[in-house]
C-alpha cells in the first residue's frame, strides 16, 4: 500500500514540475554563450533509475566523479525511464544522457548508427540524433554510406566515417556489453549463438538438438509473447518470435551478414534495380506454394496498411514486378544501401491467399487491429498453441527447406529475470530468450551442466553530450571528457567484467563494418588536462574555466 | 430498507464511473504528448502516425472519452494495443486465474484465522495464544515478495518440493474449468502463492476474532449455557464463535479488496498469469485499453464486494438498523 502514496505523491510533484517548467522555459530554450574566463558550468547525466537496470545510476555517479578530477562539477540525475525519452528525444533538454542502444539486429547495418544517430536531420523531435550533432563533413559521408550500393565501396565510406564520428564524440561508447544467455547442456547441443543475440537467436532455434527429452526445447522468457500479426510488429522484441512462423527473402546471419533465405539470390542490376529469385518449392503451412505472386503481394500490402516497422522503407520501392512465378524485379525511387538488411533481411512474407480477405472479412477494420491467432507462415515453425501470459508452443515444419533440428520450442513466461535463473537451474526449462541480468548469469556459471557466458553484441552503453549546450559545443572539451571515463572500473565493479571497453559506434563484434584503426580513448586524465589546456581552457583553485 | 439498497447500488455505480473517468485522465495527464505513452517514441513519426490511426488515438481527447464510455456501457472494451486481441477474452481468462488464486488464500486465511482466533480466545494467555499472535504480527509485517522468494528459495529451489512458479508445469496443457482445478499439477503450482498470500493477510481476521470471542465469552448467555452444562467445545462452537463471527465478516470483504490490489505483487513473483501480472505487462507496455480495464475491474470488484458486505450485515445482524427505522 505505501508504494501506492509514495506514486502518488511523486506524480504530483512531477506534473507540476513539468507543468512549470514549460511555462518558464517554452520549447525553445536559448543557451547563452559561455562567457570568457568564467567557470564552466555544473551539469547534470540524465540516466535511468536502478529499477529499470541497475548498471545506469551507477555508472553515472561514477562518471559524475570521475569528472570531478578536471575541476567539472557533475551530478548524476536518475529519473524514470520514460521522463528520460521524454526530456532528451521529444524535447532535446538534457546536458547529458547515460543510455544503452541495444544491440538489435536492425543495428548491424550501419546506418542506424552512423547515418540516424549522426546526421543533421536527424536531430529533430523523435530522432536518434538527440546530440545535436551539425558536422557538414560527417553528414556528407554519412550520405553517402547510404547511397553506395556496392558494398565493398560501402564499407571504405563506413571505415571514414567511423573515424570522424569518434573525431567528434557526439556520444562515448563506454562498454559494449556482452549478450549474457544461458542453456543446459545437458538437454541440448549444437547450440550457435548470433551476434546480439547470444544463444536465444533464430539461428539457435533452427539449429539446435535436443540430447534428452521429448524433442521440444523449452525456452523461458522474462516477457510475455506479445503478438501474432505480422503487419502490425513494431519492435524487435515482437519479431524475435514471428520469425519462426515467418520468413523474411533474407536473414541476418550468425554473424551478421546477410543470408539468403526465401529469395535464393540476387542480383543488383543497377544501382535501383534488384532481381531476386525466390526459393522454389516453398510452402504456406496450409499447404499452398508459396510464389512470387505472395512476394509482391506482401509488398503491396505493407506499402497499403503502412506497415509501422517498414513505411518509411517501402516509401523508397518504387515497384515490384513479377518476372516470373519465381523472380520479381523491384525498382527502388532513390538508392538505399540498407535496403536489403533493413527491409527485406526484416519484412515478413504473408499469404495473399489469407490476407487479401483482411480486414474486409473480418471484424476488424483495420489490420493493425488484427490477432491473427492462426497465423499461416512459410517458416521454419508453425505454432501448436498460444495459451496467453503463460506459454506457447511451435513445432517443426518438416516441409521447410531448412527444418529445424528440434520437435520444436516451448516458450514459457516467467515473471523475473531471476525465476527465469532459477527455472534454468532446475532443469525447468532448457534456456533463455533475451539477455538475462550479469548477476544472475555469474551464480548459474557454478551450476553442473549449464552453460552462461557472454556473447558478442554490437550494442553498447554510452555517455552522450548535448552538442548544443557549452562546455559540450566544443569538440575538445568531449574529447578531454571521453578520456575521463573509467572504463576498465565501469567494465569491472559494475559490468560483472562482462562487457569490452568501448571505442568506435560500430562495435568490433560488427567484423566486416568495424574500423580496427578507430580505438578506444583510454582513461588519462593527464592528456584531458592537455587537451583542455591546449583549447585554452584554464583551472582557477581547482576549478576548471572557459578559455578568456 | 429497500430504499437504502438501492441508494446504495446508486452510489455504487456512481462510484464506478468516477473511478472509469479518473482512469481514463490518469493515464492521459502523464507528462508531455500523451501518445507518446502509448506509441514508442524510438519509432519515427511517420510510424507513429500510423499507430495513433491504427488505435483511434488521433481523435480528440474528449471524441475518445466519449467513445470510452460508451464502450464501458455496451461492455466493448475494445482490442489490445499489443496482441491485438480483444480485451474483454484477455480479461475474461486472466479474471479466473486470479480468481482460483485469491479464493484458495482467502478462504485458507479466513477459515484458519477464524478457527485460530477462536481457539485463542477460548485459551486465553496459553502459549498457543501468544505464540500464534506474535507469528501472525510478524508475517503481516513481511511483505510478501518477501515472504514469497523466501518460499521460494527453500522450498522450491533447495528443497525441490514445489515448482518455481506458474499455473502449470512447462509444455503440459492445462484443461478447462472443473478438470483444471481438480488436476495434481495445478494445484501443486497452487500451494506456494496461496500460502504466500494467505500468511501476509492471517493476522487480520485472526485477531479480530480472538477480540470479538473474548467479547462475547463475557456474555451472560454463555454462563447460561455453561451453567446449562453443555461440553465446553460445544460451548465454544455454537454459542460463542458463532456470535464472534460477525465482524470478521465485515472485515473479510475490506481484507478480499486490499488482496486484490496486494495480487499484483505475488502473481509477479510467482510468475501467476493473473490479472495483477496483466496490470504490470499492459502498463509496462503502454496498452491503455488493456490497463484501464483491468484497473477498472479490481476497483470495480472491491466497490461490489463492499456493497455486498454492507446489504448483507443489515440480514446477518438484526440490531443494526438502517434508514432510521425503528424497533
């Protein structure tokens, strides 16, 4: 019951804060510029509270510390998850944000992390470049990354880019954190994790043997399946389980790079032309073909209902045309690099048999609105049963040209990352879906027969300033502060050691897109005190000042 | 008489719209654009845009208060934002997981509390007396995800004598109705979150059935029937514990209320597919329909068991009188 008064109280106080605040302040707050020779004023790192995931508040404080040694004052300021996202993407008023970008495997592809989350346009209410980052050079090359269809060429522009992106440390990336997941070796083999993903990923699914049981793999999962419909996902977490019923024309490998899947290649006629040849001898799970005449149609239809996930992307499809009862040609409105990955490694294949009646002959009018409870894939699974908010069960598709090793996979809902440790540790269930919390994974290490380590992510924690805001609008001052940063204490009090020190915005997990030659800034407080001192910055009893 | 029930049922239904309203704005006034409650804002607007279309969000605020309501009347509570399934089948299933929950802990607590309180009194200052209420004071103190990771870890992870939570054991699907309640997997999973609940709530009717008995055992129609030589049990039985009944009575539905809303936390630990887990998932995930109807029903249930337990005291006790009528 005392929660329910503290709430109470909180919220008050937090809606006539907000409420307050926007009278005085408006939208649009003017910064002054820093006035010569005073002292550099005190900030605040916006970041997460510890119920939301205990490794924010403290790495802020740490930092806050850490900051203290070249005579800035900085406090850490942990708030409720969604005031952050309020505060720092919808209104951009923050000084600085600990945050995590995970590592989705929408993020494998560069573009989200040079292009979204660097370039000028970018910085908009919603955007990811909440830094307000305005380089004319990194927009140039981030540009052109995403124009460059060759990708070998690609990747020299990804590798300068990476190199000016650190050059200007909108953001430091702290630690890449390891994907922490766990299974019992006893109950299943041949176990491949993927990056980002760890051993809860498709390519586990699909590959995994059962050593004893009835077949099925029993998978526990912190959260609850959320949907069936494959039109309405939109966000990662809802694909994770479509794509056992779904296929996608391609997926996002082990190691991420692009796999082939219901389109058997491709071909890249120009640079807004694509071939592709679908898999012959696909079926619907009802038995249908599956041909090029369901590939356009999926096209067609996402493009119609404006699927959430993929409007924007659709926009730049000018059309597709079926070439054959297996190849369709798609011509592309302006050239986009991460077509591919992003679009078609993502959007799944639906039955034009079933979905041209949606929502016409159903009581929905929107498909948006559509529960799909029997949904009918080409994937690999096919789902036996959906008892909602407790479990779910799919089995496999022997018609399927790549039929999972497994009978198929259980997927129970725990309530707590720690039942799902615990249902792990009794043999309950054979492994984990998502990332399970660090602390958790060091007690199941001493359990005979479980397997808990950590596996490589592209996703990471960083620190990122207000580009706008002095002393952040100086390049040099973000430079001096990323060499503050105790990254190997962070990495080892705080981060279980399970996490690597962070240093370009693709991490070195990303192999082919990583540029080996951008390294980590090491902790040195000596060389910020020179960085500072050289951009003239000066230190008046202790405490540091504006150059004069 | 029956004019008081009805002011009553009045009052009640008032009730229930006021607190349909205050959900409905609760929800709403949170800081900034309201939407962005619901609709991810790491999704780009055009996104956005498109979900608020897909939900009716776009509407205006007071277009969609009304459409609430009349929703709420003709009991179309919409479909979920998440599954997309309709909110009322969502509810409908989760409903009687919380209601199998909360009836085997209610009638544990009232039935040993009482039975406990009774005994208490008529053993006044025995050890049973003192050691009962001590033990009940301290679990009524130990909230219960305390007490419930505790039962957890000794008798689920180190004892191994029950299962670590859920309704059933994984990949075995329950059966329906009567046959689930009746089947040895479902009510093994059942014995750690009814002891849990039933534990934290105990002490309540416990002690205020001791207080009532020790009342009532001072009454003249109990010497009456001691001196009538009735055995003591029977004394204590029919004459005495059947009179002390009445105020844990009252209390009961106050206690069922605050169990209610005390669900959220133990269906959590137990991983209970109840409606307290759906209230954490559909707020967590900013499902408003799916929120606002289960909030609505919890505090529409305490409203009715409240309502029920006032109507009902005025038969189980002919002293109280009601509408200023005389005797």
């Amino acid at each position: 019951m005392n929660e329910r008064k503290i709430g109470r109280r909180e919220f008050m106080k937090l809606t006539g804060g907000i409420i307050g605040a926007s009278m005085i302040a408006g939208p649009a707050a003017v910064f002054a510029a820093p006035k010569p020779g005073a002292q550099v004023d005190a900030m605040k790192i916006t970041t997460a509270t510890a119920t939301m995931d205990p490794v924010r508040p403290e790495v802020a404080r740490v930092c806050a510390d850490a900051f203290k040694q070249i005579g800035w004052e900085v406090k850490a300021d942990p708030i409720d998850y969604n005031l952050n996202v309020q505060k720092v993407i919808m209104e951009h008023d923050y000084d600085m944000w600990f945050v995590m970008l995970s590592g989705a495997s929408i993020r494998i592809d560069p573009n989200v992390f040079i292009y979204q989350v660097h370039h000028s346009s970018q910085y908009k209410k919603g955007g990811y470049n909440w830094y307000g980052l305005n380089d004319p050079e990194i927009d140039k090359v981030a540009l052109a990354q995403q124009q460059e269809m060759d990708i070998e060429k690609r990747r020299e522009i990804v590798f300068k880019a990476q190199e000016l992106c650190h050059e200007a440390q909108a953001l430091t990336v702290v630690a890449y954190m390891q994907m922490t997941t766990v299974y019992r070796s006893d109950r299943i083999k041949n176990v491949v994790p993927m990056l980002g993903e760890g051993t809860g990923s498709f390519w586990t699914d699909i590959n995994m043997e059962v050593v004893q049981g009835d077949g099925y793999v029993r998978t526990a999962r912190p959260t609850p399946l959320k949907m069936l419909n494959p039109v309405a996902a939109k966000d990662t977490t809802e694909f994770m389980e479509l794509r056992m019923i779904y296929d996608p024309l391609f997926r996002v490998g082990p190691d991420g790079n692009m796999v082939p899947w219901a389109a058997e290649s491709y071909k890249v006629v120009d640079q807004l032309t694509l071939d592709l040849n679908i898999r012959k001898g696909m079926l619907w799970h009802d038995g249908k073909p599956l041909t090029a005449e369901d590939v356009k149609f999926t096209f067609d239809y996402c493009n119609q209902w404006k699927h959430p996930f993929f409007y924007q992307i659709l926009k730049r499809v000018e059309s597709v045309e079926i070439t054959g009862p297996h190849s369709v040609r798609i011509k592309l409105a302006e050239s986009y690099a991460p077509f591919i990955p992003n679009l078609l490694g993502g959007m799944f294949l639906i039955p034009k048999h079933v979905w041209q009646d949606i929502p016409e002959k159903v009581d929905v009018s929107d498909p948006l609105n559509y529960p799909n409870e029997k949904p009918i894939g080409s994937g690999p699974f096919k789902l036996d049963y959906w008892d909602r908010g407790r479990e779910f069960k799919v089995s496999a598709f022997k018609e399927h040209f790549n039929p999972p090793k497994c009978a198929g996979i259980i997927g129970i809902v725990y309530g707590s990352h720690d039942a799902v440790a615990a249902a792990i540790e009794k043999g309950e269930c054979d492994r984990n879906r998502y990332i399970l919390k660090p602390s958790l994974l060091l007690d199941l290490q001493k359990v005979p027969n479980v397997v808990a380590k950590g596996y490589p992510n592209h996703g990471f924690y960083s620190l990122g300033y207000h580009t706008r805001r002095p002393p952040l609008n100086d390049p040099a001052f973000r430079k001096a502060v990323a060499h503050v940063i105790p990254k190997e204490l962070i990495i080892e009090a705080i981060l279980s050691g399970l996490a690597d020190p962070g240093g370009s915005v693709i991490a070195p997990a990303n192999k082919f897109w990583h540029n080996p030659s951008v390294q980590s800034f090491p902790e040195d407080i000596n060389k910020a005190k020179k960085i500072l001192a050289d951009a003239g910055y000066t230190w008046k009893s202790g405490k540091l000042h504006y150059p004069a | 008489m029956q004019e008081y029930i009805i002011r009553r049922i009045l009052y009640t239904i008032m009730t229930i719209f006021a607190v349909a309203t205050i959900l409905f704005f609760i929800f709403r006034v949170m800081p900034g654009d309201p939407t962005a409650q619901v609709i991810s804002p790491a999704l780009d607007e055009a996104a956005q845009a498109r979900l608020k279309e897909a939900f009716g969000l776009d509407k205006p605020l007071i277009v969609q208060y009304v459409l609430y309501l009349k929703n709420l009347v003709t009991l179309n509570w919409g479909r979920s934002y998440t599954t997309q399934h309709e909110v009322f089948g969502i509810l409908k299933y989760r409903f009687w997981n919380t209601i199998f929950l909360m009836g085997a802990a209610m009638s544990f607590t009232l039935v040993v509390g009482a039975g406990l309180g009774m005994v208490m009194a008529w053993k006044r200052g025995s050890a049973l007396d003192v050691g009962s209420t001590v033990s009940a004071l301290v679990l009524q103190s130990a909230p219960p995800f305390v007490t419930g990771i505790l039962f957890l870890m000794i008798l689920s992870y180190r004892l191994d004598l029950f299962p670590t939570g859920g309704m059933a054991t994984p990949g075995m699907r329950l059966a329906t109705g009567i046959q689930m309640l009746f089947s040895k997997d479902f009510l093994h999973h059942l014995v750690l979150p009814t002891i849990t609940t039933a534990f934290y709530y105990l002490a309540t009717p416990m002690l205020i059935m001791r207080d009532s008995m020790l009342e009532v055992t001072g009454s003249d129609f109990i010497e009456l029937a001691q001196a009538k030589g009735l055995s003591p049990n029977r004394v204590m039985m029919k004459h005495a514990a059947r009179n002390a009944l009445l105020p844990v009575f009252t209390v009961s539905s106050v206690l069922i209320g605050f169990a209610l809303g005390g669900q959220v936390i133990v269906e959590q630990v137990f991983s209970w597919p109840g409606m307290g887990q759906l209230m954490v998932e559909a707020a967590s995930s900013h499902d408003y329909p799916v929120a606002q109807a289960t909030f609505l029903l919890l505090a529409a249930l305490v409203i009715f068991l409240n309502l029920i337990s006032d109507i009902s005291y005025c038969y189980l006790d002919p002293r109280i009188s009601v509408g200023g009528g005389k005797h």
